[in-house]
C-alpha cells in the first residue's frame, strides 16, 4: 500500500472555489466512508480547514486511486470536476509524508508559522480512528506530523514568523495599528462558538476590549464560552451570551464583530450591515467604489472592464438627441452603449459615417458649417472610405477621445469593524462597498499575506521537517519487512517445537528437567542464529531501496507467502480498529 493525498488550498485555488469546496462535518464524515469503500483504498482521513480541503489514503494502485479521490471530492464537495480539477495538486510517498509535516508546522498555512492546524490535525485523526478508517499507515504518519509541528514550535522561533489568524485578522482591522491601542474600549461581538471563534473571542479580551457577546446556534455552548471568558485570570473583559436571533440588535451596540460559523449561508448580510450603520450614524451606509469585493452589477466595473448592463457615458440622454443615424435600423449597436461610440458606426457608409463624424465632433448633421480653410468632403472622401473599409472589416472604428476622469470618492472612517473567519463566508462580500464599515475576510487576509515576511527560522522548519521526513519514510520501511521477521521466526519455532516431539518419541524416559533444559537449549542456538540476520535486514530495509530485502529473506529460507500476508493482515487489523489516541 501507499500514500497518497489529493487536495486544493489558497495556494491552489482562489477563495471563491475553497468556500464553494467547503466541506462540513457530516460531509467530512461521508467523503472518508465512501473512500475506504472505493476499491484502491484500504485507509482515508480528510483534513479540512477554512483554507484547505484535502484527503488522505492508503491506496495500491497510484493512477486509479487520483482518479478515484478527485472523483470523491468532486461530488462531495458540489463542485463539479472539470472546474475542480485545475486546482488539485497530487502528493505520493515520501512527497505526501513531506507536505503533511510541512502543514503542521505552518509552513504552508495562509499566515505562516500558525499553530491552530495541529489541533485541526488531531480532529483529523480522531474522527478517522473513531470511523476507524485510519489504518496503521495513516495513524502513523498524523500522530508523527503532530510531533513534528510540536517540535517545530519548540525548537525553533517559527511562532515569530507569523501568527494566529485571528492575531492577523486583527491586525488588518486595525490597519497597521497597534492592536491593544486600537482595541482598548471596544464593544465586541463574537459570532459561533467554535474553536476558532473562541480564539478570536480569547484574543480580544487579551487585547483590552470591556465587552465581549457570544452569539451561537446552541445557546449553551455560548454561555460556557462566556462563562470561561468571564472568569479568565488574565483579564477583566464582561462577557455574556445571547441567541443567534439577537445579532441584528447586538450588531448596533458592537465596534468590532468576528464570525466564524458552520453556516452554509450568510449570516450577515450587506443590507443588515448597512442597516446597523445607519442606526450608529444616523446616515445611510452608501456604496463605495475601490472595495475588495467590487463586482459587475455594484459599482458597474468587472477586472477594470465596464460590464454589459452599465451604459457608457452618454447612453439614453439628450447627448444622443440629433443623431444622424436611424437607430432602429443600426443592429450592431448593443442596448444600452451609447451612440457616441465605436460600436455605434460600424459598418456604416461613407457619407452616413461623414455625418455621424460631424455631429459627435459638436454640432449637427444639418445645421454644422465648414470652418474656413477646412479641405471639403471630396478632399476627405479617400480617407472616409478607408475609415468605412476598416469599420467592416474590423467591426469597429478607432476613437481617440480620451475618457472623463473619474473623481475619487473619499471613504469615511469606519464605525464598525467586521472579522470574517469562516469557509464559506458568514458575511456578505458586497459589505466591502459600504461606507463606514471595514471588512476582513479570508480572501482579502490572503491577499495580505502574499507580502508577509517570512523569519530565518522558516528555514530551520524546513531542515526539521526534512529530517522527520527520512526518519518517517525509514521506519515504515523497516515496518515493511516485520511481518516476514515474524514469519521466519514463527517458522523456526515450529521446528524447535517439531524436533524437541521428535526427542520425546525417541526417549520416552526423559524427565521433566532434562526436557526443558533441551528445549530451552535448542531455542537459544536458534535465536542466536537468527538474531544477526533478523536485526541486519531490518537495518537495510530501512535505508533507501531496502524494500528488496523482504524478498530475499522469503526466497532464502522458502517463507510462505500466505504466512507473511496473514502477520500483515493482523497487524493492520488490530491498529485500524483502534480507537482514538
């Protein structure tokens, strides 16, 4: 059997696939089951995190087990495999070991250095061993990726290299301020109960703010979260919890709010937001143009282009009133894009062009006269056809108008500040457009992070993590040989067994005493014989290419070989049934 992992993570994949890919609980639970039932794998667990999505098995056969994962993914996750696909990345072997432990010491985390992915990891691992779909394989490798991040972060300074997401969450909000000045005095809102909302919940107390209220779907669970908050030693912070039915209001006493729930949906919308803003300010929360999330529809503007719904300057006002042109008979004008433009005269005839040219440049077809020393139309009748020819063949005629500029709108301070933590979002993109409010979201955290430096002890990880990597792959390599060690020595032992009957058949008269002195004897020239042997091959089945050894100890003393899969068949039974570390 092998390893293999199939997987997208922001490095793969932009935000807005990851949230569509999330996965919850119960679906995490599904994708392992179907997994192991699939016929290339023997072992599955899934790792997934609001930055990463990924599953890991023991597979024996390589090809059909990345077709089958990325299949299982693909239908688990809603999104459909042709769009999956490009975003996927496919570690096997020593590579699969390498990018685990990578993970969990933060080294491929959106901020680098986090820690919160080894508890993420050990949920990994207990909900495999609880299905038990774990296997010894998986086991193994999860329980040693867990002490190699602890290492990790014992060894080296790797912590200085980045922080907590909610540590950098907080850090946006606050733009570059200080984090405990920006917070001091704040009213918090706290969104979910979870694991990370309890961190961010932890944090901003630390951080001095005087409120903090717990908003969960299960009431209880928000009150034990602030209860624990409310009885912390290291701070004063007032906590209390309330039902999710009491955000609206909760939103309007709140200057900060951080969310991270399990919903499949929004659990703040733009109109909500915009609704708190409204009530704090007294003044409408109007969009503005330049947020993160500015699509096509909001400000009129998709990648810097004009979507097809937005009318061009110009479009349907009097500027198009004495146009010389019949619009009803002008197909090639798309609705809504004004006659001013290139579109507009495509494909049109000379003279017709001659008299579009002269109303766009400011006057009319009919009342415009001929500055004096201007050439008449024969002298531009040559260039007219040209310009005619070009428009159709090119289906459109170049324009050398340069376009108005477009005045910057100021944005205002922001009343209340909006921590979004979760896969997929709790809080509408569109509330990046609204005046008076600062949103930070997994996507644009991602965005920040891209320039985050990276500390000299990175390096230091990586020497760790390559390290365990070889330690790893050389235990399991070693592993790989145990069942035909305790093949041979079952074997012997069913000699010894047989000639010390052969003994007592002969001698029929031989005492107690004498017969264990015998059978302990034979025994121990035995072992003595195959304790060289035994420890040696161990020793060279465990460096690289050793797995031949297995062979050549099979062949050289004519193991059988339904003997060995039998000791390995037990082996992998006992640690796949067995229950959470």
């Amino acid at each position: 059997m092998s390893l293999l992992v199939v997987g997208l993570s922001h490095r793969s994949a932009p935000v807005s696939v990851l949230e569509r890919a999330s996965l919850s609980v119960d679906a995490q639970l599904k994708l392992v089951q179907d997994t192991v039932a699939a016929e290339p794998a023997a072992a599955a667990a899934v790792l997934a995190t609001c930055n990463r999505i990924e599953l890991y098995a023991d597979v024996d056969k390589f090809h059909a087990g990345v077709a089958e994962l990325s299949t299982l993914l693909a239908q688990h996750s809603g999104v459909g495999l042709e769009e999956l696909t490009p975003h996927l990345y496919v570690h096997y072997e020593d590579r699969a070991v390498h990018h685990l432990f990578s993970v969990a010491c933060g080294l491929d985390s959106m901020v680098v250095g986090e820690g919160q992915i080894l508890g993420q990891i050990k949920d990994s691992l207990a909900r495999a061993q609880e299905l038990h779909t774990a296997g010894r394989l998986l086991n193994d490798l999860f329980q040693q990726a867990l002490r190699v991040g602890k290492r990790a972060h014992h060894e080296t300074g790797i912590d200085r290299a980045g922080q907590s997401l909610v540590t950098f969450g907080l850090e946006q909000l606050s733009a570059g301020a200080d984090v405990q000045q920006w917070a001091r005095g704040k009213k918090a809102l706290v969104i979910g109960a979870g694991s990370m909302s309890s961190l961010a919940a932890a944090t901003l107390a630390r951080a001095g703010v005087t409120e903090i209220v717990v908003a969960n779907r299960t009431f209880e669970r928000a009150e034990r979260l602030a209860q624990i908050l409310s009885e912390g030693d290291d701070t004063d912070v007032l906590a209390r919890a309330v039902p999710m039915d009491s955000v609206p209001g909760e939103l309007t006493r709140a200057d900060v709010a951080v969310s991270c729930t399990g919903a499949t949906g929004l659990v703040l919308t733009a109109d909500a937001v915009a609704a708190t803003v409204e009530a704090r300010t007294g003044e409408p929360a109007a969009g503005v143009a330049g947020g993160p999330a500015d699509e096509a529809g909001a400000t009129g503007v998709r990648d810097g282009r004009p979507s097809a719904e937005t009318p061009l300057p110009g479009a349907g006002t009097a500027a198009d009133e004495n146009c010389p042109l019949d619009l009803s008979s002008v197909s090639s004008v798309p609705s809504g894009f004004s006659v001013m433009g290139d579109a507009a005269v495509a494909g049109l005839d000379a003279a017709t062009l001659e008299q579009h040219g002269a109303w766009a440049a400011g006057g009319t077809a009919v009342e415009r006269t001929r500055e004096p020393g201007r050439p008449g139309p024969e002298a531009d009748a040559e260039l007219i056809t040209a310009l005619a020819a070009t428009a159709t063949r090119s289906g459109r005629i170049p324009e050398r108008r340069r376009p108005e500029p477009v005045a910057e709108v100021p944005r205002p301070q922001p009343v209340l500040f909006l921590l979004d933590l979760a896969m997929p979002r709790d809080v509408d993109a569109a509330v990046h457009r609204l005046a008076g409010v600062r949103l930070v979201d997994i996507e644009s955290l991602a965005d920040a992070s891209a320039d985050a430096p990276m500390a000299a002890d990175v390096d230091m990880v990586r020497r760790i993590v390559a390290d365990e990597v070889a330690a790893f792959g050389a235990a399991q390599r070693a592993a790989h040989i145990t069942p035909t060690v305790v093949a041979l020595r079952s074997m012997a032992a069913e000699v010894v067994a047989g000639e010390i009957a052969r003994l007592e058949g002969r001698l029929p008269g031989l005492d107690d005493k004498h017969r264990a002195e015998i059978t302990q004897t034979v025994k121990r020239v035995v072992d003595k014989l195959l304790h060289a042997p035994t420890v040696r091959v161990k020793q060279l089945a465990a460096e690289p290419g050793g797995a031949g050894y297995a062979d050549a100890l099979r062949t050289l003393f004519d193991l059988d070989q339904e003997t060995v899969a039998s000791v390995s068949r037990a082996g992998n039974s006992t640690e796949k049934n067995r229950g959470p570390a």
